[in-house]
C-alpha cells in the first residue's frame, strides 16, 4: 500500500477493493437464497416464500452487477493511472542518469522496462485485483455459508484444501526464476530489432537480410523455447485445480445422495452445497492465477525498480558555481570508465586552454579524444585529476549551467523528429528567425536550406534520414551556435563536408568571442588553431602550434606528410 502514490490513485485503489469485495458477497448469498426457495418454497409449495426468497436473489443480483461495473471503472482508472505515473517517473529517472549511469543499461533493456515491463505489472494489476480480493471473501464468506447449511457435508471442503495449496506451491516454486530469464529473452529480441531498424540502410546495401534473419530467428526461438518451458509449468494449475472440483463435486453428490434417502438432508441444502463447491473452487483458482501473475510481474517490478534505484553518479552542487568564461584547464587528468579496470583510458593529462582559444585535437582513432572533451561538461568525471572549466572545478559548477555555456557537436549526428526550425531551436526555444538565419550561416546550412521548397519548415524525418551527413552535421552545428556556448566543443563535426565548406565553417567561428575545441582527421581542419593537441593512447604526446608540431612532433609529421601525399590509411 505504501508503494502506491498518494492521492486519486491510492483512492481508486481502495474503491476498487471495496466494490469487489461488497460484489462477491452479495454473489455469495444467492446460492444460501436458492436452497431456502427450493426447500422452503418449492418442496413445501409456499409461494410467499418463493416470491420473497426470488425478489431478495433478485435484489442480491443487482446490487453486485452494480458493484461490479463500479469495480471495474475504477480499476481500469487506477491500473491506467499507475502505468502512466510509472512511465512517466521511470523516463524522468533515466533523464537524470549520468553518461556512467547509461552505461549500466542496455538501450533495448530501458526500452522494454519503460514499455513492456510496465504494461506487463498493468496488465498483472488490472487481471489480479479482481481475483486477489474476490478469491479470498468468496473462500471465507463460501465457507461460511457451506457450514451453515450443513456443517457434516462442509468439512469435504476442508480435506481438498491442503493438496491444492501443495500444487500450488510447486508450480510458483518452478516457474518463479524463468520469468526473469523470460524478460531478458525479450531484451535481446528488442536489441536485434532496434539495431537492425537502425542500420536498415546498411543490411540493404551490404545485402544482409537473410544474415540479420537468422541473427533475429536465434533470439527469436530462444524467447519461444522459454516462454514454452515457463508456462507449460504454469497452465498445470487449472487442470490440477479443475480435477479438484469435480472429485469434489461427486463426493457430494454421492454422500448427499444417501443423507437424502435416509432423510438427514434436503434437496435444496445439496444444491446450495454443490453452487458453493464451484464458487469455493473458482476462488481458489483465481488465488492461484494471481500467484502466477505477481510472479511474472515481480520479475518486471524488479527490472523497474533497478532503474529507480540506479545511483545518479554525477549530480550537481546545492550552491554550484557559474563559469567566469571559457578557460579550460586539465591538471594530471586519469579516467577510467570502469573503476577495477587495469588501464586508464586517458592517463595524466595537463593542458591549459585560454579563453577565446581556437584549438584542435588530433590522434588515431582509439587514442581517446572523444572521451577527453567529454569530461569537459562533465558527462564522466575525471577518475583522478581535476577538470577546471571557466575558473572553477567542473564538481564546483553548477551542472545545467556548466552545460548551456558548453555546446557539443558529438560524432553521431542526431536530429529529431520535426521541422528543421524546431531542431535548431533545441540550441535557444526562443530564438527568432534572424538567429536562425546566422547561426545556419556560420554554419554554412543557410545554403541547402534555402534550396528547400519549405525551407526552415522542411520535415525531417527519424534520426534526419532524408538529409545527407554533411547537412546533418551543418545543422547540428548551428543549433550548437544557437546556444550561445562560452565553449564550443566540435567532435569531428565537419568530417561529411568538403574541404571548402570546412574552412568557410573554421573561418566563421574564428570571429566568434567563444572558445573553439575541435576535433579531427584532417589535418587542413586544424592547421590554424591556436594550438593543437596529438593524442595517443589516452596520452599526451605533444602540444603545440600546427608549424611547431611539423618541426617537434613526429606523429603529427608523418600525419601531415601521408595527407599531403592523399594517403588514407594513414589519415584515418
């Protein structure tokens, strides 16, 4: 109970419990009514007491009709209510995590617990409160009403009892550990799907198809070869439970029999005993398929709750600091992306960037220059070292300020869903449109967009799919500019446009008053930076101006000389 949030939610809740529970005992009453009009009013041919005896079953029917549709208004609301708060909370939980906190997760995982895990506790919910709270008043209330007719014939029920608890028992002690086995089949079914959708354009044009098919029917017969060994286990209980009730049933049948001829028994008793067998029976089926279904459920409850419980690794200071400009400082930086690793992914770095500062950076891929900027607007914390950004260490700074004076370009393009002046305006909600006309000319985007029949108002499609990797990338960086960063971090951002627009984009931000940070393949990118940093493996080999490096860097002048010559293995 105290799980469940406060307020109209907890209160469907209890209104549902309530009218289940009024519903069930005024059913329970009708079979006690029809054994009295049978032996009262039919056998003794008493019409008063067969109208009377009708008009209350009558009443008796009505009155749990309504208490049902009651039921199942405010269980439908409270089930609803639930999933959307869950959802609603879970997606804000994932919104806080760290970059380190998202790493713990795999993305088809998140997705599942934010969607099928969800409707899966809705669906045990909405299918478990009927019968968690009927099964039990109609077990009590049934019982009851059986002793009261004939105490001798009620005992019957009681022998039954304990063999259907011990099947019970069996089933939910096998099947329990399969359901989490069943939603992590699920997870995999998930990630082939998603990635496959992902990289729909690349299995066409590799002509892949029948290898991601077979990739997706492994996955695919593996969820089925569990989810057959879980619930043929499971569906054992309602044979178990049906082969109960009828042995019952004829038991009753055959030792009413005799205490009807030998005259200790009447007709109408035997007939109200057999109604409360079934319904007695009913409940303890419906018992036993909530058992099944909490234990399904708690195998989703628990992969929620993991979400919910996952410590946010980066938070931000009560009293955090604002940047004083756009220095950047790094003073005997490590980081690791797993603390027990043995290696450091960057080890000892010291770099200082002045404010207003053009600087590049360069290295194979692998040697880490991705992860470096990252620790910039803190998206990891440096494992040992301190990051200072704008005067201050980045833990001192207030993290959603640190991060709009920081904009980054990351190597993966993304875009959303919408027209291409919603997007930019993820960059500043309130920019007009000669913001968007100067940061898409810096950027060198104003020259496609305008070629376009709806021009700033052009559609684009999931993940930008109608646009091409150099216009994703212009665009991406105009967004960024629409911030209005004191930092600009550019991470191989303009490796899909040609070498003219390039240094027109280079041209246009050397005039802005922000620091620059850009990454790179191509030396021509970086040759007129105020300094350049080469990296390699997570190592600082060098620093210097581009004529410097040629001169000191060995790295840097065998990378200079095989671009010149326009050889590719060595440029990449």
């Amino acid at each position: 109970m105290k799980r469940i949030p406060k307020g109209k939610i907890r209160n469907y809740f209890i209104g549902a419990v309530i009218f289940i529970a009024l519903e069930t005992m005024f059913e329970v009453i009708i079979p006690f009514l029809m054994a009295q009009i049978i032996d009262d009013g039919i056998m003794k041919q008493d019409e008063s007491i067969f109208l009377a005896k009708g008009l209350q079953m009558l009443i008796c029917a009505g009155l749990s009709l309504l208490f049902g549709i009651i039921y199942a208004r405010m269980a439908a609301s409270f089930t609803s209510e639930l999933a959307a708060v869950l959802r609603r909370k879970e997606y804000q939980a994932i919104q806080r995590f760290a970059f380190e906190n998202l790493d713990h997760f795999e993305r088809s995982s998140l997705i599942t617990r934010l969607t099928n895990d969800v409707t899966t506790v809705q669906n045990a919910l909405i299918s478990a409160i009927r019968p968690l709270v009927r099964g039990p008043v109609m077990l009590i209330t049934g019982m009851v009403m059986a002793f009261l007719i004939d105490a001798r014939m009620a005992w019957i029920y009681l022998v039954i009892l304990p063999f259907l608890g011990l099947v019970l028992y069996l089933i939910v002690r096998n099947v329990r550990p399969k359901f989490p086995r069943l939603q992590a089949a699920m997870d995999a079914v998930n990630e082939r799907i998603q990635e496959n959708l992902t990289a729909i354009r690349i299995v066409k044009a590799f002509v892949r198809q029948d290898y991601e098919a077979e990739k997706f029917e492994t996955v695919n017969s593996q969820l089925a070869d569990i989810s057959r060994d879980t619930f043929k286990v499971a569906t054992l209980n309602i044979p178990a439970f049906q082969a109960a009730m009828y042995t019952t049933i004829v038991a009753l049948i055959y030792i009413g029999m005799q205490m009807i001829f030998g005259g200790t028994l009447q007709v109408g008793e035997l007939t109200g005993l057999l109604s409360y067998v079934l319904q007695i029976m009913n409940s303890l089926v419906m018992i036993s398929s909530v058992f099944l279904l909490l234990t399904r459920s708690m195998a989703s409850i628990n992969r929620i709750e993991e979400v919910f419980n996952e410590k946010v690794t980066l938070t931000s200071p009560e009293d955090g600091k604002f940047l004083k400009d756009g220095s950047v400082n790094f003073h005997d930086v490590s980081f690791k992306y797993d603390l027990q690793a043995e290696e450091d992914v960057l080890s000892h770095i010291n770099w200082s960037i002045k404010s207003g500062q053009n600087v590049g950076i360069i290295g194979a891929t692998g040697s880490a220059k991705s992860t470096l900027v990252a620790l910039i607007p803190r998206l990891y914390d440096a494992s040992q070292g301190a990051v200072e950004v704008g005067g201050y260490d980045v833990k001192e700074l207030n993290l959603n300020a640190l991060r709009d004076d920081v904009a980054m370009v990351l190597q993966n393009n993304v875009l959303f869903t919408g027209t291409i002046a919603e997007n930019l305006r993820w960059g500043d909600p309130d920019a007009e449109q000669k913001d968007l006309d100067r940061a898409c000319r810096i950027a060198c985007a104003d020259e496609f967009i305008q070629r376009l029949p709806d021009g700033y108002q052009t559609q684009i499609s999931q993940s930008g799919s109608n646009l091409s990797g150099g216009q994703k990338q212009r665009l991406c960086i105009a967004r960024a500019l629409l911030k209005k960063p004191k930092i600009l971090i550019l991470d191989d951002s303009t490796s899909a446009v040609d070498t003219k627009t390039d240094r027109r984009i280079r041209d246009g931000l050397s005039r802005l008053p922000m620091t620059v940070i850009m990454i790179a393949q191509r030396i021509s990118s970086i040759a007129s930076c105020d300094q350049i940093l080469v990296l390699e493996d997570g190592k600082v080999r060098d620093i210097g101006t581009h004529d410097e490096l040629l001169k000191s860097s060995s790295i840097y002048h065998d990378l200079y000389l095989s671009q010149k010559r326009g050889d590719p293995d060595a440029a990449a």
